[in-house]
C-alpha cells in the first residue's frame, strides 16, 4: 500500500449516516472529492450514495462493521487495496443511554470496539500511505462526555474518553511525517437548524483538512447547550 500515490481528492467516510456524515460528504463532494462510504448497513448507504450523486458526487459504497474486530480489519485491508484517500473520516459510534453499573462486559467491550477500536483500526490501515507520501487527514468524530462523563451514557462516556486520547497520541506519533490528525468534539444532539446543524459541523472537517501544517489543531469543540 505505501507504494502507491495517495489520491488527493478522495474522501473515505467510515461509520456514514443520514446526519453528520451525509454533511461532511456533501462538504468534500462540493470541492471535487470523490467520497467512499462505509457503514454495516447496505440498504442505508445505497440510499445516502443515491442522493450524493443526485447532486452530481462521484460515491462508492462498502460495508463493513466495526463491531467486528477482525472482521473489520480484513474489510479495511481490502478496501485499501482499491483506494488510497487522502482524507479520511471516522464517524462510526454507538450513541445510547446506559449504566456501567447494568450492563455486562460483552456489551462493553462490543461498544468500545465501535467507538474506540475502530477508529484506532482506521489509522493503521490508512495511514501508511500517507506517511509514505507525507501528507493526508484522519479526522475522528469525538463527543462532549469526554470532557464531561455521564453516568447516564456510560459506554458512549467510555468510547469519547478513548477517542479523545487516541486522537492525541495519534496526532503526536503522525504529525511529524505529515499527517494531519484531529477530533471534532460534538457536546449535544446533532440537529437541523440547531446550535449543532450538520452542515455547520461539516464546514469544520473542511477546515481541519484545509489548515496550513503550521496551525493544524488537534481538537474542534461544538456545544449545543
């Protein structure tokens, strides 16, 4: 994989959705990327990738889930074999209300592959080329409980604490070989027309991607209260 040139204007989004990761597609098609949709749901990324290139987007579709430890990073290997992004943006995670008090350790350990371990997977199987070529974005959707640990959110709590520290241990290990790596930390309920509209949120990946290597953040916070 290192062999090969990272394409500049691909975009792979993992963990796609109808919310903020239709946004942040609909943000990088806009400046000419093509985008790679990944999710476990194939009817849901057939109907996302159908509306991208109602708007003239150029998409590909793959499905693979991240609750699948090993399954996903034979799923990511192969998929690398056929693109090599320069962007690329992990946006997969299980958003529910739970006690750390009521569930068992499966769940737990089912949740934080979802939420950490997939996002960790991601980097190590995308990065190569782009250290090879240094340069390239990993972009990491984080969640407000990092910063502020909900009893009522305890595995999501758990995830958004691992993906805080793994995105800055990734941005300290990548940046000197010319990867950008940053979080966009959203603190609410992502909603249309709200303090935390998609499209709002989105136009910050842009940013991150787009900053010059000597101002690159490591973390954008959204607050929806």
């Amino acid at each position: 994989m290192s062999e090969k040139t990272l394409d500049p204007k691909h975009a792979l989004i993992i963990g796609a959705g109808p919310g903020l990761g239709l946004a942040v597609a609909r943000r990088f098609a806009r400046e000419g990327f093509a985008i790679t949709l990944v999710s476990r749901n194939e009817a849901g990324l057939a109907e996302l990738a159908g509306e991208l290139r109602a708007g003239g987007a150029t998409v590909g579709t793959f499905t693979a889930d991240a609750g699948d430890v090993a399954g996903f990073r034979a799923a990511l290997q192969q998929l690398s074999t056929r693109i090599t992004p320069a962007v690329v943006v992990y946006n997969a995670a299980v958003v529910t209300f739970d006690s750390l008090l009521s569930v068992d350790a499966e769940y737990l350990q089912h949740t934080y592959a979802i939420n950490v371990l997939g996002a960790i997977t991601t980097a190590q199987v995308f990065t190569p080329a782009m250290r090879a070529t240094r340069s390239g974005t990993v972009l990491i959707t984080g969640g407000g409980v990092a910063r502020y640990p909900s009893a009522r959110r305890g595995s999501l709590t758990l995830g958004k604490v691992g993906v805080r520290a793994s995105v800055a241990m990734l941005a300290e290990e990548l940046a000197p070989d010319g990867v950008h790596v940053a979080g966009v930390t959203v603190a609410g309920i992502i909603a249309p027309g709200t303090a935390l509209d998609p499209d709002v949120i989105a136009e910050n990946y842009w940013t991150l991607h787009t900053q010059p290597a000597d101002q690159w953040s490591t973390d954008i916070y959204f607050d929806g209260r």
